[in-house]
C-alpha cells in the first residue's frame, strides 16, 4: 500500500520508539478494520440465512415484474419452488382483480412516492385465493434510481376468515341463522336510505311466533327451539336473499323486503307465510299446531321514518292482529 508523502515526511521526523508506536496501533487499526469486514459478512450471512428461511414470502422482482428472488417463505406459501418462480412474472401470482393495484404499486415505487403497507389478495400454484399483507421496498442503484422492488407478505387468510366469522357472529342469530336485531339495524339502515335515493316502497313484516311460552311449558324447550327453527326455515323459503330477514326477539321475528311498489304485495306474502305454516303442521311428528301473528309497515320513501319508528308501526299492526285473535287453550294446542 502507497503512503502519502506527508505521511512518510511523518515518519522520517518520529524517535525510534515513536515509529514504533504508531506502526503498533496501525497494525492494530488494520486488524480491527479486518474483524469488523469478517463481522459484517458473517452478519449478512445470517441475514440472508434468516431472509431465505423466513415464515414470510420474501421476493425481489425487476421493474417489469420478472421474479429475481423467491425465499423459502415464499416456497411455502404459493406452491411454487424457487427454480419455477424465477421464470415467472409478479402478475402470475396476481388474481385478476388485484392487477390494476399492483400496476399502480409499481408505478407508485418509480416515481419515488412511499407506499404503505396494505391487504391484498395473491393466488397460489393451485389456485387458491390468499388474502395476503405487503410491505414493498425499492432497491436503488448507486445512482439512487430504481431497479428493482422488494416485497415481503404475510399470509392473513386464517385471520381474516376469523375476523369474517365473528362479524358474521355478531349479527346473526345462532339458533336460526337469520340475522339478530343488530344485523336487521345495520343492513336496514343502508336499505332505507337507499329506498329515499331511488324513490322504492319496503314493507316491513313483523311476526310474533303464538303460544311458544305454552310450547316450552307443555313439551320441552327443545321443542320450542324446533317450534322457531320451523318457522325460520318457513320465512327462508318465502323471502329473496336480497330481503332482510331476523329474529329479533325470543319469539319475534322481522323481514324488510324491497321493491314493494305493487298494490297488494303484503296481502301475497301473509297469505304465502299462511300456507306454509298449514303444510308445516300436516307432519305426523308436530305435536302441536305453530301459528303465528301478523304486522306489517310501509316504508314511504316520500315521507321517511327511522328504522325503529317502522319497526314501532309493524309491532302495533301485529298486536292488533294477536289481539282479535281468539286465544289458543293448551287443548286446542295439542294435535
């Protein structure tokens, strides 16, 4: 290695014991400059152990989207072997309604703006959808442009399928699957306002299951639960999946049906529940006869009301109806 002039100019003027000295701690500067090199290999050796085997899906892909880097993780996760990826493009693990985002993420990386970490879905070798969480970062030359992205993910499939049942969970009802009366809030609130916008007529039928408090008492409250799962299987079989349809209460159920414009309506759908329930007590096994009470609201769009004003509305026009009924005795409950 050359030495600068001044540096030997340096030496010339040193004592003897002083040359000496300062050739010790630069041997000793050189052996430390030396270990920390080792080190820092040694640590990016553990580094590319640790990226290589990582649980996560770790690749680099050029600009283009060809694949230049695929880690164990990611080997795992797609399916595909890291000899079968590297001749692969990035859109070839992108679903279809994902591959305006991911050009976007792309076009986002060159002109240098950041980009967040987000969800987004990937498709695996089988073809399975993988609800997935990316982080990107951009790899830049010595020039500061960019070459190349990196791209960590994480599959969240078994956590978003979670967050999913719990959601589901919190609005639905267990015994009978409809939605509960937080369910019916949430998605009747959406409907009535979109019933304003487009000017569209809703009914709402509220119905009150007769005598289930004799049921419990006379054969059981597992007969009473088959009494409500009964009459929830009925309301399924009359109503759309677009309606609405809940148990709000022990025995009290509601439906929100949509596009009620036609005169008459709620009169076919009360006389189609009638029907049902009659062909439901023709079965030898029922011990007694289910029945049920009957209201029904109308949604102007013209005059709009809250969801618990129309549920207000549907619960008096079904005590109405409960009232002039004649009262069922427990021996005319029996078959």
């Amino acid at each position: 290695m050359k030495l600068p002039f001044d540096s030997l100019r340096k030496y010339r003027e040193m004592t003897k014991g002083e040359l000496v000295h300062e050739l010790i701690m630069r041997d000793r500067q050189i052996e430390a400059v030396k270990r920390k090199r080792e080190q820092n290999a040694a640590n990016l050796r553990r580094l590319a152990t640790v990226v290589f085997d990582s649980n996560d899906a770790i690749t680099v892909q050029e600009l283009d989207g060809t694949i230049t880097a695929w880690n164990k993780g990611a080997e795992r996760m797609y399916g595909y072997l890291e000899i079968e990826a590297l001749g692969l493009n990035i859109s070839d693990i992108v679903p279809d309604t994902h591959r305006e985002e991911a050009i976007d993420l792309v076009r986002q990386i060159k002109t240098g703006r950041p980009v967040d970490s987000l969800e987004t879905k990937r498709i695996t070798k089988d073809g399975r959808i993988l609800d997935v969480w990316l982080t990107l970062t951009k790899l830049t030359d010595d020039a500061g442009n960019v070459v190349a992205i990196a791209t960590t993910e994480r599959d969240i499939t078994e956590r978003k399928q979670l967050e999913h049942a719990l959601r589901v969970a919190s609005i639905s009802d267990e015994m009978t699957g409809l939605y509960n009366r937080r369910g019916l809030r949430l998605f009747a609130e959406k409907m009535l306002f979109q019933s304003e916008r487009i000017n569209n007529a809703i009914l709402l039928f509220y119905f009150d299951l007769d005598n289930l408090k004799v049921i419990n008492d006379r054969f059981g409250h597992r007969e009473g639960d088959r009494a409500l799962t009964g009459f929830a299987g009925i309301l399924k079989e009359t109503f759309r999946k677009s309606d609405i349809t809940a148990r709000i209460g022990g025995d009290e159920f509601a439906v929100l049906v949509t596009g009620a414009n036609r005169p008459g309506t709620e009169h076919i759908i009360v006389q189609n529940i009638r029907e049902k329930i009659s062909k439901y007590n023709d079965n030898e096994w029922l011990s007694y006869m289910l029945d049920v009470s009957i209201g029904v609201a109308s949604f102007d769009p013209m005059h709009p009301c809250s969801i618990d004003e129309l549920l207000s509305q549907a619960d008096m026009a079904m005590y109405e109806e409960k009232k002039n009924k004649k009262s069922l005795t427990p021996k005319l409950i029996n078959r």
